[in-house]
C-alpha cells in the first residue's frame, strides 16, 4: 500500500501594485506557470493591492507622482488580473475620510469597474465601510493593519467580524505565545517585511500624513501652477529605506522558511508583502526571497528583469555613437 502523499499547505500571497509594479506582477504570474519547478510548494498569489493613483481615499502610502490613471488602464487592470484568478484589493485606508468624500467620483468609478464579486477593499475609515456595505456589498473587506490592534481580546472580537480577513498588527510578528491564543489565524494576514521599526510611535502619524498628502496632490490639479500647495514630505529619524535587506535586520521580520514551517502549519495562509512605491529592482529582489526555492533565486532575478527590459518597463542606456577620428 502506497504511503499517503504529504498535503502541500497552502501559502497566499498579496502583492503591492496596481499601477508602477503591476508589469511586474503580471510577470511574474506567468513565471510561475511557465517554470513552477523555481517556486516553492503551496505559493499562490491571492491579490494585487494598492490604488490607482491618485485617490482620495487611498491610504498608507503616497505614489504623488502627478499620475492618473485613466478609465481603459483602469479596465485593462481589473480585467487582466481577474481572468488569472487574482482579486484586485483597494487600500482605501485614509483615516480622514468625510460623509461629504463618499462622492468622490474617480474613487466610486474605480469600485464600479471592479464590482463584479471577485474584488476587494482594505478599510480603516467606519465612514466608508458603512457606505461600501450598503452600496457595494459584492466586495470581500479587510480589516487595516492601519488599526494597530495588539489586545489579544480586541483581535479575536475583530475576527468574529463580517471581514474577509484581518491584517494584523505587524508588533505581532514572530511572537509566538500571542500568535497561538487567535482563534481563527485563517481570517489573518502578516505584513512579512515591514520596514517600519518595532513598536513605531509614530505610525499612526504617517497614516495621517500620507491622507493629507493625497488631498493636497488632488486639490493642486484644480489650481494653477502660482497658486498650488506644496506637498510636504514625510521624513522618518528611523530612516527609509524599504529594502528586504533592512527588513531582515528586524525583530518584526518573518523569512520564508519560518513562513512554510511555522505559520502554515500553526493555520495562517495570508502573507502581505510592501512595496508599492519600492524601487523595482528592490522589489524583484523581495520577490526571488520569498517566492523562489533557493537554488533557483539568482535565476529567477535575473529571468524576470530581463523579462522587464525586453517589455520596456525598464531600460538600460547605451553609450552614445561616436565616431573617429
């Protein structure tokens, strides 16, 4: 009698980007498909999570590049994700959203597109999980990490809630005798590489910031050049740079092999991974970390940049012609 085949536990990833790092993304999807032998057991690709620049009721990070998205690249995203299985997942997480921002029509226009039972949105706001619930209950919500619930009690109430899945507080990682009491660790999700220090005081601030911020962005297209705003810019004591080499250092880290041989087994499934304004090779390097198996890393680095110059999304300069004597 054969001995029974080993379950291989399953592993969900979300991934930043529905704007700068949504080529990448789409590469890498097909890099599973076409070499799964580079990737470890279990791995799927749950969402593609961001916003499309700029939205009011974005939240966690600034993408303040003078971008838009217009409706077709809006459309052509939903589209093309969704037909992989993929869900697209909003971070409407700004904490100062207003009754009055509900309207907003580029945001209502983005939910509209993606309203079609397979999508989703991270809230922070009561305001606008009110409004979502009564106008748009085909999207699965999830619970913000923005919301910086470390009480064991107040957690396990959060994920008896009507949400699809619960991100936890980032403090929460690697700590092992809170981890065990959450009840239902399958609604959880953990940020895996935060950049952010340990038990950050100034996170909330950030939140905050980074709202104001896209306000500005958006109040500055209404006005003319010698009447705008400046945007001001976050600075951090801790420093900001988002690299996984960095995020190794802290206490807060989760490595992959923890990732396969102490969550799955303990019952989480859901990993989030930042980076929506991360430098792309950076980012392709978080990637290769957790994704790859290790021998097929340097291999996977170099198949997906090579990928990403041959569609264009980057470039590499040659020397000038030149001519002698």
């Amino acid at each position: 009698m054969m001995e029974e085949q080993k379950k291989v536990q399953k592993v969900r990833f979300h991934l930043p980007g529905l704007r700068y790092n949504f080529p990448l993304n789409m590469l890498l999807v097909d890099l599973m498909k076409k070499s799964p032998e580079y990737f470890r057991e279990g791995l799927e690709i749950a969402s593609f999570f961001g916003e499309f620049p700029v939205s009011l009721w974005n939240g966690g990070r600034f993408s303040g590049s003078g971008d838009q998205c217009n409706a077709d690249y809006i459309r052509t995203v939903i589209y093309n994700a969704n037909k992989l299985g993929i869900a697209i997942r909003y971070t409407y997480t700004s904490p100062l959203i207003t009754k009055e921002d509900l309207a907003d029509p580029y945001c209502n226009f983005c939910l509209e597109t993606a309203n079609n039972g397979m999508n989703e949105v991270i809230v922070v706001s009561p305001i606008l999980e009110e409004y979502l619930r009564a106008n748009y209950p085909g999207f699965k919500l999830t619970s913000s990490t923005c919301k910086e619930i470390k009480d064991m009690g107040k957690l396990n109430e959060e994920l008896k809630k009507d949400y699809n899945i619960v991100v936890l507080d980032y403090n929460l990682n690697n700590k092992w005798e809170l981890l065990e009491k959450i009840e239902h660790k399958e609604k959880c999700e953990l940020l895996v590489n935060s950049c952010c220090v340990p038990n950050c005081q100034r996170r909330g601030e950030h939140y905050r910031f980074v709202s104001n911020q896209e306000r500005i962005e958006l109040k500055n297209r209404k006005l003319p050049a010698n009447a705008q705003q400046e945007i001001p810019r976050w600075y951090c004591e801790y420093g900001e740079n988002t690299s996984i080499y960095r995020s190794k250092t802290l206490s807060t880290h989760i490595s992959p092999e923890d990732i396969w041989n102490k969550y799955a087994p303990m019952g989480f499934m859901n990993f989030k991974l930042e980076g929506r304004t991360a430098d792309l090779f950076l980012l392709i390097d978080t990637y290769a970390y957790y994704f790859a198996k290790p021998e097929y890393r340097d291999e996977m680095r170099f198949v997906l940049t090579a990928n990403l110059e041959l569609n264009r999304v980057i470039t590499v300069n040659r020397p000038r012609r030149g001519n002698w004597p």
